[in-house]
C-alpha cells in the first residue's frame, strides 16, 4: 500500500535537495580547502630541506653530477665532516656567541621596557619613539660607523662586537617586553607599594613571573637570530678564522677544502641546523605561547 507524505515534509525535501548546500557541507569543504592549501605550503617548504638531506647522503661522484637523489646511501658524509672541519670549535662559538648575547638581551632589556610601561615620567614616549626608530635603519648603514669604533677598541677578530653591544639593550626586545608588561594590571604594582616595596622588588616579585612567556619569546627570538646570524659575525671576526662562527665557516668549508665537496657542505650544514630544531620542538609551545601573548595584548 502507498504511503503519502505530509505536504510540508515532501516540500522541505524538496527545498534541500534544489536549495545552497546545507551549512556542514560548506565547512567540510571550506576545511577541506584550508587543508590542501596549508599541506601545499608545508610541501613547498619541505622540498628544499629534502633536498639537503638527499645531497648530504650523497656520495662524491653523485655529488658532482645534477642529480638530486642519492642512488646510494652515504652515512659516513657526517663523520667525515667531524674529522675533516673543526666542526666542535666553530659550534663553541657560535654558542658563545648565541647563548652570551641571549642573556644580554634579556637581562638589559627588561628594566628598560619596564621603565617605558611601567613607570610614569617625562619624555617616555619620545624615549619610545626614538627606539622604535633605531629599529628602521638597516644593519648595513650602520656598519662602518662600528666598524671604525670597533677597530679603535681592538675588538675586531674577536667575538666582543658580537656579543658586547648585545647587553645594552635591543630595540625589538624592547618593544616586545613593553606591550606585554602594559598589559599587566597596575592595581598588583599599586598593593605592592603600598606594602613598601620599591620598583627594583616589584619588576623581579611580581612582573618578572607573569611576564614568564614574553622573557621565554624574547630570549628565543635572539637566540634563533644569534644563531642563523651571517653578516655581523663574517664582518667583525675578519681573517681570524679561530673566532668564527658556523654559518662563516660552513660557507668557507669547499674552499678550505680547496674542492666541491657539496654533500660533506650539506651534511655540515644539517649537523648545524639539528641543535636548533631540537630547541624548537622542546621550547614551541613557550615560544607560541610568547608569540600570541604579546601579539594580542599589545
């Protein structure tokens, strides 16, 4: 026996099947959309690190030729580097250099963007204004300004122009450290005062441990730059090889080997990269953290 439907049942089908598709079909394809793009992007990203890890596993002969796949595995390309290049001399370096400047950053930056968010005085905002400016300049304009002072201290060849300058402060870290400690309550520094406590007690008490992820972000921030950092240390170190850093010597490595040993640069190259990719994936979420925190509050 047939069975009729209601007229509005059968009418609301039909309005379904003819009508826009429903809305969780539009978010299931607008997701999958934003997923093949972003898997796209990771893709185009990946390719040329893939690349580095093929050419490092290369043998000689195949290093030589256009070829961008290894046909044969060659593991020995890292202990060959380690035997052939002071590989652990340079790292010291440029952990020297990278953990020195860190600590710089942060132990000097700190009280200067408590004192322009924290504390009323005059002229505040032109102290501001005139950080924010030092920021605009491009490294290379003022290069050879330092370069004279630098040469007057004695300090060229050596790692001093990269790490000493470091501890008066940095413009960005600043800047960042400020919009996060502005958004801290003023009422907790207000109690504090009352309780007798002095601006010295009240940065290191109370807004040093809530500004824990905007410390964590700055000190990330230079120590990734420190470390990837190129022109600053291939300009002050000069012909001293002896006070170089990785990226330095990893870009002299062929010459010094006086041919084109591609894999073994590669191979260097990546046992480069492995501390800092270890840091990231033990420090992401501080780093993330840091990132959003002082992006939105500020």
């Amino acid at each position: 026996m047939a069975v009729s439907l209601p007229a509005t049942l059968s009418g609301s089908d039909a309005k379904t099947r003819s009508g826009p598709p429903r809305r969780s079909t539009r978010r299931f394809l607008v997701g999958v959309a934003n997923h093949c793009v972003a898997i796209a992007l990771c893709a185009a990203l990946l390719v040329p690190f893939l690349f580095i890890i093929g050419m490092a596993l290369m043998p000689d002969r195949e290093a030589l030729g256009n070829g961008l796949i290894p046909h044969h595995l060659e593991w020995g390309n890292f202990s060959r580097v380690l035997h052939l290049f002071p590989f652990w001399h340079y790292l010291g370096n440029t952990l020297l250099y990278s953990v020195l400047s860190t600590v710089g950053v942060v132990v000097s930056s700190l009280p200067v963007a408590y004192a322009l968010a924290r504390l009323q005085w005059r002229g505040r905002e032109t102290v501001m204004l005139v950080i924010l400016a030092t920021m605009m300049l491009p490294t290379a304009v003022t290069s050879v300004s330092l370069y004279s002072v630098y040469v007057n201290l004695g300090w060229i060849g050596t790692l001093k122009p990269l790490i000493v300058p470091l501890f008066f402060g940095d413009a960005f870290s600043i800047f960042l450290l400020r919009q996060f400690l502005r958004t801290i309550p003023e009422d907790l520094s207000d109690a504090a005062r009352v309780d007798g406590a002095g601006d010295l007690r009240i940065m290191l008490r109370i807004i040093v441990p809530l500004a824990k992820p905007a410390i964590a972000a700055v000190a990330l921030f230079n120590f990734l730059y420190t470390w990837n950092d190129f022109f600053t240390p291939l300009v002050y170190t000069g012909n001293n090889n002896g006070a170089w850093t990785l990226t330095v010597a990893l870009s002299q490595f062929t010459t010094l080997q006086r041919g084109s040993l591609y894999n073994l640069q590669m191979a260097g190259t990546l046992l480069f990269m492995a501390p800092i990719i270890v840091l990231f994936f033990f420090a992401q979420r501080a780093f993330v953290e840091g990132v959003t925190l002082t992006g939105v509050k500020g």
